[in-house]
C-alpha cells in the first residue's frame, strides 16, 4: 500500500522530466538529420541555459525543492499535510508545485520553494485527546471505569473496532473547572479517522454518564432561598429595635398636660 503511494507521488515527476528530454533529443536529432550543426547549438543552449537559471532563481529553487521533498519522502498523494497557513489533501504534482485540497474544498496550488516544514497528518498513527466537564459531585473511579467499558465497545464494534490502535481511556482529572471537574480522555486511532471516532464516543460517554447518575456540569445561578431561621431572627431584631424606640421616647407627665391646656383655653379668646 505505502509503495503504490510513493510510486503514484513519483509517477508524474518523472513522467514530466521523461517528457522534457526526450523532447530535447528528438529536437536534436531532428535537427541532426536536416544537416544542422547542433554542437554550436548545444554549447549556445548551455549559456542560454545559465543566463535562464540566473534569471529564474525562484523557478530553480522550486524544483531543486520539489525534488529534496520527493527524496525525502515528505509526503504521497492521498495525504493531508500543513505547511505554514497551506493545508490540505495532495492531488498532485507538477516539477515546480504541489496541489492541496483543502477540507472545505478550495485548492491551493502552492510551489514547493514556499512550502518550508510540512506537518504531515496522515502517517502510521494519531493520538486523539479530548475533555469533558462533570458535576463536583462525581464519583471519578465510577467514571474511570465506565470509560473503560466504553472503550471496550467502540473497539468490539465491526466498523469502528479496525480504526483503532489503542481504545478510549479516560487519563484523570485535568483541572478543576468554574462549574465542575474536567476530565481528559485519549485514544490512539489511524489518520484521518480521529474526528469520525470521537463523535461516537461522545454520544455513548453521554448516554453512560446519564444512565449511572453522573452529570455533566453547567452554569448555575442562585436567585434566592427560603431561610427560615434568617428570617426569623431578623423578625426579631425588628421588635427590639421598636421596643428600643418607645423606651427611649420621653413620657409628658399628667402636670405638664394640664399647663398647656390651660395655656390655650387662655389663649383662645386673645385669639377671637
């Protein structure tokens, strides 16, 4: 499988650089036999040739990396790679370019001078990791152990079972969250198919957690609560602040009273 890979990669460079000198030779021999000198012609096409190379460094640079790239093995057709802000799955290839598709469906042609690290996604294995918040309540061995029943399933599954190298585990408590405990969980599968697997691990870990009492954590607010005893005591410190209040009002005597009543009924005819 990995040799057809390289030899589709490799196909159509040589089958361009093929075609490149056998129309140079069949041009010369075709030339030979019309009884033109092609020695002046051949060293003539060496200095052109220099003049061309100092002129198209950029266009050397391509090919000389393209090749290096080939040599290398950095990447076959049918694999998806990065390469700084480029990714995609490669279609192909030209002497100076390499043709991506991109998941969404764009195609970048991108020459190989410009390409520089590539992060090649497709190869051997991928370690897939991912999180999930629960409740602070939740029992961690009891969701350690679920996990493992869970993984043992996807693994046991007809479709999903040959993606796998190593089954899901959940890996511990990564850290304590806003609204509950984040848990980390791992899973070795083959390239390409990480995605695919971890949406149906989602949807069996939820469906598990539900069934056994473990909750997912979620924002919560507290609007308020019935104290009864905070309400009783404040209740309380009403009435002594009342009682304060009328010990604390000063009492007129009887005496006092009949003074001011005499005063007005004094007062009342000065008035008329």
């Amino acid at each position: 499988m990995r040799r057809r890979a390289r030899f589709r990669t490799l196909l159509p460079i040589f089958r361009n650089a093929i075609a490149v000198v056998v129309l140079v030779l069949a041009g010369l021999i075709v030339l030979s036999e019309l009884g033109v000198q092609i020695g002046p012609l051949v060293a003539g096409a060496g200095i052109f040739g220099v003049a061309i190379g100092f002129g198209s460094q950029t266009l050397v640079k391509d090919i000389i990396s393209g090749v290096f790239y080939m040599l290398d093995d950095a990447f076959r057709v049918g694999e998806y790679i990065q390469a700084k802000e480029y990714k995609g799955t490669v279609e192909g290839f030209s002497l100076r370019s390499v043709r991506l598709r991109h998941h969404r469906g764009p195609v970048f042609t991108v020459p190989f001078g410009e390409l520089g690290a590539v992060e090649n996604m497709s190869r051997d294995w991928v370690i897939d990791k991912f999180r999930i918040s629960v409740g602070y309540n939740t029992d961690i061995e009891m969701a350690r152990k679920l996990t493992k029943k869970v993984g043992v399933d996807l693994k046991a599954d007809p479709e999903l079972g040959p993606l796998f190298i190593e089954p899901l585990k959940m890996k511990g408590v990564e850290e304590f969250g806003d609204y509950g405990i984040v848990l980390s969980f791992a899973m070795t599968t083959v390239p390409g198919m990480q995605t695919y697997i971890r949406r149906k691990a989602y949807a069996q870990l939820r469906e598990v957690f539900l069934a056994n009492g473990i909750t997912f954590a979620q924002p919560t607010v507290q609007v308020g609560g019935d104290d009864k005893s905070g309400g009783a005591a404040e209740r309380q410190q009403r009435r002594l602040r009342c009682a304060h209040t009328k010990r604390a009002r000063p009492n007129r005597s009887p005496s006092i009273q009949a003074r001011h009543l005499a005063a007005f009924v004094a007062a009342r005819p000065a008035l008329r």
